[in-house]
C-alpha cells in the first residue's frame, strides 16, 4: 500500500494570507464575475481590450498566491466576453495537459452550474474541490521537500502513514521493523506517539509521558488502607521497641544507674550508610552494641543469644565445582582432575571465651570471630533517643482516634459492600487449585478485596491481560537493547555491545555479542552436538537503575501492575519498601528484566529455569514478551539420545557413590553389574550405543522404532513459562527431600550437588516432573503448578520456594514489594539468612525489614493525621 502524506501549509506572509483569503473568497461567492458584468458592452474595442487583460492579470495576480489555479468562474466570464480574443485560452487547448490543467478539467466537469439547481449545494462542493486542490499541491510539495520520519528522523523516505491527529508521520520501513502489531490505518487514525507507545530512541528516553497509576481512590479509602496497614504493624513495632527496652535495662544494671538517667550516644553514619552486625550481617536499625577500640558491631540478636549461651559461629564454606570437560557434561566421560580440586572450607570450632558475665555486658568478639577479644561492647544508638518507643505511643494515639472518627454507619456500608462484592467475585474467580485468578479489567470490582483475603493465606496470585492497563509500548528485547545503546550515559550505550549471559548447562557467565544473544532469542541456539544452548539474562541491563537506564519502560510497567497499592513501587500505599523517606539508603526492589531462552520439551540437564529459592519479600513478575523456537526433526532425535546418554552417567555416578559408601561401612558390593530399583545398569565398557561426534555433528548409532516427528513429538502445553510454586507450610518437607536425593541433582558444569548449606536458599536444585512425582509420593507435597501466559502477572508471597522453567524465549519483568500481611516471613527469612555460612549468596540482609516497619508505621500515621484532620 503506497501512503503520500499530506504536507502542512507554508509559511504566508500577511500580505500573501490576505491575498489567499481573497481568493478564496472570490471563489465561493463569485466576486469576479460580478466586476466582469460591470464592464460596459459599448465603447472602443481598444479600451474594453485593455480593460479584459488588466482583469485577466489581476485574477491571476490574486491567484498566484493560492493553491488553486484561476477560479472557474472568473474563467467562463472572460472567454464569453466578445469585446476581446483570448486567443490563450485556445493554445491551452491544444497543448498537453499539465497536472494544474488536468484538476481544472476535473473541476469543469463536476461544476456544471446547469446540472445543479441548488446553489447552496454548488458552493459546498466548489469548496470540496478546492480543498482537495490545495491537498493535491501539497503532495507536489512533498516530493520536492521530503519531512522526517518521526522513528528514524532520517529524510528521503518515500512512503509515509501520516497521523490525522498530529503532524508526525511514520515511514513505512519503520512501521514495518517497529510497529509490526499495528496496522497502516490503525496509525493513520492514532498515531504511536499520540497513542503514547511509540518507541523511537527521544520517546523511550523521556520520563512522565504517561499516567503511571491506573486507579484512583478516595481519600475515605486512602484512610481506611493505613488503617489497615497501621494495625498489621503494631505488633511488630512493639516487638521491636521490647527488644530495645530491655537492652536499656541490661546496660542499666550494668552503669548501676536508671535506664532514663543514662543517654546513649549515637552512632556516627550518614544516611547513605547502612548499618550490619559483624557476626551475621542482619541489618542494624537503631540500639547495638559497638567496640570503641575496633569498632566491631553486633545486634540485639546475637547479644541475646550469647547471653543464652546460643551463639554459633558463621563458618566461610565454598565448594569448588569442578569443570570436567565439554564431554562430560553431555554425558560423556570427564577429563582427569587434579586432586587439589574440590571442598575448601574453613570450620572454625566456638571458642568457649566469647560469653557474657553475670551482669549481661559482653566483650567484643576473639579474633578468630573478627573482634580484638579485649574491649567491653557499648551500647549506641542510630535513631534520636526515644525515638521508636515515642512513635509506638503516637501509633496507638492515632488508632483511638480513627475509631472516635470513623462512624458505625459509615463502617456498615463499607463492610456490606465489601462481603457482597467478594461473594460475586468468588463465584467466578477462583480455579481449580484454590489459586486467585482474574482478568485485569476485573480488578476493580471487588478484586482488591480478594487479593487481600488469598494473600493473606499466602496463597500466589495470578492476574489475566496485565500489559492490557498500559498504552502497548513493545517489550521486545530489541528495542530495549536500542534504547540502551542511544543512551545518553557514554557509560552504559558503550557497554551494550556485549553482555555477560548465564549458559544454563554449565551454570556459568559466558560474554556474547548482545546482537548474537538476541538473534539466538528469537531462533534457537545449539551447541556442536545440536544440544539446544539455554542462555539467559538475570537483571538486565546490569544496573539498580532501570528506572534511570529505560524511563519509558519503567512507567509503562508500572502503569501495567495490577492492585497497584501493593505493587507499586513508588507510591503504593500499602507497600512497605514505598514509605522509606527520601534521606534513606533504600533497597534494590526493581523492576528487573530476564531474558531467557526456552523450549517446550524438558531436557533434564539444562534446562532454561530460574531454580528453586525463596524471596525474602513479596514479588510480582509480569511476562511482557515470547518467542517460540521450534525444533527440528533431527534435534529432537539427537536430544533423545543424548537423555539417554545422560541417563547412563546418572545411574553409573550413584552406583559409584554407593559402592564407596557399602566399601567405607564394610558392605559387599558387585563390581561389574549393579541392580538397582529393577534396573540393571552396564559398567562404562557396555555402553557403546552413544552418539558418535564427527567433525563437530552428532550422528545416532540408531533409531528407536517408536521416535516420532518433531511436530507429534511437540507438547499440547500453550503457555510460555511453567511454575511450581510451594506452600510455606510445605518448607520443611522439602528441604528434607532435598537433602535425601541432593545427589540426583546436578548444578555448576553439571557436577552432582555434593554440598548442601541450605537447600532452598542455595539455589542449585530444579525439581524436574519426575522429582515433583518422587516427593509427591514420599512427603504428600506437590506444588501449585501452572503455565504463565503473554501479558499475566504473578503475584508470589514472601516464603513460597518457587521454580520456573521457560517453554519459550521469554522476557519477564519483576518487582519486589513489601506487603504488611507478610512482614512476619520477612522477619523468618531474615533469620535463617543469618544462620547461613559467610559469603553465602544470601546471607546479607538486603531488605532491611525492622527498619521498613519503623519508617512505614510513621508515614502511615503522619498521612491519616493529615486525612483525619482534613475531614
């Protein structure tokens, strides 16, 4: 379809704007004709000569400056006069008709002033016509002056999609490569940019292009959530001032003074400083104990448990995966390893030393622990003095408040609306497995009141068409990756040429060209063997500042999240991580992007997964983009073979792992056949039906009779990531699964798991369908399990270990927040991150709860303050 544009207008003078005005005006109301009628029929032919071409020149004097050529009207007047011959006229006729003469002869033959008897009728149509002259001009005029494609900005295109609303046009190569989803007319009516998705490099760049909150409440409702928010948070505050309350009191017995008659100095750090205790790196929000000869620090945590005589040292373990060759790891045999290899820990025993006298004061830590073992731990504080235990008596304050001001009749209403709208929205919303399912267009009735109630049962949600509450800018990783590159940061567009992948097979950072990777994204990866290479992307672009690095993006995302009190990052009203002030070291909560490849079939050893763990807060994760890559017959048989081929090394791994361990208790043990579970597994020497490599190609020894073609062999499975998501009550079942069958499982260079510090939170095990039926039938555990489609949100509750395998190439974004629902996971994660071993990935308290409870509980009942007296 070939698209011309229409030009704007040319600057006119004022002189020329008048002269265009008039001549339209003679146009429409026939001026000219009416000074032709006054030219006298008699006198001298000389003289009515002159006169007809001084009329003739100012007609065309007038016209030159409008688009239209000579009037119709003015025209027939003259060549009718017989005081004269315009022998012109006739020389027009026989010459070859030019563009102007061809829309002049167009306009003769549809205004014929006999045909049309009413005269209102003719003057519409005479200006019709003339608009559409002047828009046949300007086509003219864009061929000799080109306009800028507002997408590239480059000149000399062609074909155009004009917009009808705006002046920006969009030229047909960019419409084709950017905005494939939408049609010719679709832009030509809206145009991306009035539509506010367009993509273009100035566009993506840009902040506050659109409405990021897709719901407005109240402020009765406003009030009615920080009450709710408020009385979730009390507990935990008076938990937290109990604990400082009671340090006071031990440092008092040991000054021998009142706690009100000693003043605890304050800690010197600035506000963009956080505070961690030096044993288990659990953050530090107000009262600590410090050594002022070096300045070693411990909480209130591990003060109580040396006191209690609890305390347990943090040893430094690492396990030293081996890499055993690209062979092994397709099931083939390792390469020799040098014994040097291998475990590298460092087990330091409790010293015996680090105790509390008998009035409760403590040394600081030996220096086997990181202390100097000589100096007395002194109290100190971050916060004003006071500070915490003054805001719990606000707190309490303002809730008698709200009661005396919130009416019965008013608390009436609300409570039957709610019940009658979460007994309509249960009817229909509620699946099969108890999960909370609904449509995006839903949510606002009623939908907020059911989150709420599955929530707090720490149930997942999942929310239908989520990118449907967004303008529709495209996710694809090729205009992220375009943005990134045009940015404005010299910094990051020189760093995009390249990106540091994770390879899912080795478990390992590979660098690869971004253009590779993403190409690889779209059409498949193999390895030489045609074994499908998994990449993926984990917090891309590699930043804490996507807010910074995709502006437009951000917004869009966020304009995109469902039950947005909860999810929204900057001014969700009922999320914790929102309320830290400006002056405050915040966490890193998100939005994040992963970008990972992905097929249908599982391949057991791999696999394109985010492996199993556990967040230490809430989190929502929205797919915004798939591409299905779909394998080859001949890549399914050799998958096929080499499962078979990974299935072997399995079996003849545990066999060996069992023979050393009948040979270590005195066991007898076979040494050329194995039985286990009704199985017979063959020494190495018996397999010889293996794939055979030549030249770079795996080729099959032979052919199962039952193989099928690719496209029977293709799943039924429509979505495109499959999540297992776990009940936090399930937690400790699992983990004593995960350590009974820990060497089934295989991690870095796809070495069995010969280490376990934590098996959730180490993050190296992925239970594949067959695992998931095993723990089924040994623990009666089985996760909810489910298939995320384009465009749904996952809402997942802090302390539910989930897992998630990619069936397509997919891009997900992700956020964390922090609901007051689930504030007691957090403080329980937050614990048995501090239990883990020293450089432990997940060890450090990143979240920082205690003081997200703090700061939340004071805007909440500084902003109903300011409700209640607004009312």
């Amino acid at each position: 379809m070939k698209v011309v544009v229409p030009n704007k207008e040319q600057p006119k003078t004022p002189q020329t704007e008048d002269k265009s005005k008039l001549s339209r005006c003679s146009e429409v109301y026939g001026t000219p004709k009416r000074k032709a009628e006054k030219i006298p029929e008699h006198g001298h032919k000389k003289n009515c000569a002159v006169r007809v071409t001084e009329k003739k020149r100012e007609v065309r004097e007038i016209n030159k400056f409008d688009n239209i050529k000579p009037k119709l009207e003015a025209r027939e007047d003259l060549c009718s006069l017989k005081t004269t011959k315009l022998p012109c006229w006739r020389r027009d006729e026989k010459q070859k008709l030019t563009v102007s003469n061809k829309k002049r002869k167009y306009k003769d033959d549809l205004l014929n002033d006999d045909d049309l008897e009413d005269e209102e009728m003719l003057i519409l149509l005479r200006a019709k016509t003339s608009s559409r002259s002047r828009r046949m001009n300007n086509v003219k005029n864009v061929e000799q002056k080109p306009r800028n494609c507002h997408q590239c900005m480059k000149k000399g295109r062609t074909l155009f999609v004009p917009c009808t609303k705006c002046p920006k046009m969009y030229c047909m190569q960019c419409v084709d490569k950017w905005y494939p989803d939408m049609k010719i007319e679709e832009i030509a009516v809206s145009c991306p940019f009035c539509r506010k998705n367009c993509n273009c490099n100035v566009c993506l760049s840009s902040r506050g292009m659109i409405k990021t909150s897709n719901r407005d409440i109240t402020d009765y409702e406003k009030a009615q959530n920080l009450h709710y928010m408020i009385n979730l948070l009390l507990p935990f505050l008076k938990q937290i001032c109990h604990e400082q309350n009671q340090e006071e009191q031990i440092e008092a017995k040991i000054l021998g003074k009142h706690s009100f008659e000693k003043e605890i100095p304050q800690s010197l750090c600035g506000n963009d400083e956080r505070v961690y205790c030096d044993h288990c790196a659990t953050s530090i929000i107000d009262l600590h104990r410090s050594c002022p000869s070096c300045s070693y620090e411990l909480c209130l945590s591990c003060c109580q448990e040396i006191r209690d005589g609890s305390i347990t040292p943090r040893v430094e373990q690492k396990f030293l995966y081996v890499n055993r060759g690209y062979d092994y790891m397709h099931g083939g045999d390792p390469l020799p390893v040098s014994n040097d290899f291998g475990t590298s820990e460092c087990h330091t025993k409790l010293s015996n030393v680090w105790n509390a006298k008998s009035d409760g004061s403590i040394r600081c830590a030996p220096k086997e622990f990181g202390g100097c073992g000589s100096a007395a731990l002194e109290l100190r504080r971050v916060l004003p003095s006071g500070w915490i235990s003054e805001l719990e008596i606000r707190t309490r304050s303002m809730l008698k408040i709200w009661e005396n001001v919130n009416t019965t009749l008013q608390q009436k209403k609300a409570v039957s609306s709610c019940t009658s709208l979460r007994k309509e929205a249960i009817k229909v919303d509620i699946n099969d497995d108890n999960m909370y399912c609904s449509e995006s267009s839903n949510i606002q009735k009623g939908g907020l009141l059911l989150f709420q109630k599955h929530w707090a049962n720490g149930e997942p949600v999942i929310v239908r068409d989520a990118l449907k509450l967004g303008t529709g800018l495209s996710w694809k990783p090729m205009v992220m990756w375009r943005a990134l590159c045009e940015n404005r940061i010299s910094e990051v567009g020189s760093k995009m040429s390249e990106v540091k992948a994770i390879d899912c097979l080795a478990n390992c950072e590979v660098e690869i060209d971004t253009h590779t990777f993403f190409k690889g994204y779209i059409e498949g990866r193999t390895y030489r063997n045609l074994w499908p290479e998994m990449l993926k992307l984990k917090d891309w672009p590699p930043s804490d500042k996507f807010e910074d690095l995709l502006p437009r993006h951000c917004d869009e995302f966020i304009r995109s999240l469902p039950f947005q009190e909860y999810s929204d990052p900057r001014s969700g009203i009922l999320n914790l991580a929102a309320k830290l002030p400006a002056h405050v070291l915040k966490p890193d909560m998100g939005p994040k992007t992963y970008i990972a490849y992905g097929i249908k079939e599982e391949l057991g050893r791999g696999d394109s997964v985010t492996k199993l763990h556990c967040d230490m807060s809430d989190a929502v994760n929205i797919l915004t983009h798939t591409a299905e890559v779909i394998l080859t017959d001949e890549q399914h048989l050799i998958i096929s073979k080499l499962k078979e081929a990974h299935k072997v090394q399995d079996e003849r791994e545990q066999c060996a792992q069992e023979t050393v361990s009948d040979s270590l208790n005195g066991r007898p043990f076979k040494q050329n056949k194995v039985r286990t579970e009704n199985k017979v597994v063959l020494e190495s020497k018996d397999i010889e039906k293996r794939p055979i490599e030549i030249n770079g190609r795996i080729f099959p020894n032979d052919v199962h009779e039952g193989f099928t073609s690719a496209t029977e062999n293709e799943s039924i499975e429509t979505g495109s990531a499959l999540w297992d998501i776990f009940r936090r009550e399930d937690s400790e079942k699992l983990e004593t699964y995960l350590r009974k069958h820990s060497r089934e499982f295989r991690h870095t260079y796809c070495s069995p798991v010969e280490e376990v510090a934590h098996p959730i939170h180490d993050q190296c095990f992925y239970l594949t369908s067959e695992h998931k039926k095993k723990l089924k039938e040994e623990f009666d555990v089985e996760p909810w399990t489910f298939e995320q489609k384009l465009g749904e949100a996952v809402f997942i509750p802090a302390g539910c270990p989930h897992q998630v395998r990619n069936l397509k190439s997919c891009t997900k974004v992700a956020v964390d927040f922090v609901s007051p629902e689930n504030i007691h996971e957090c403080l329980r994660l937050t614990n048995e991150f501090r239990q883990l071993p020293k450089n432990h990935k997940a060890r450090e308290d990143k979240l920082e709860i205690k003081k997200m409870i703090v700061y939340a509980i004071d805007e909440a009942v500084t902003d109903l303050k300011a409700l209640l007296n607004f009312s």
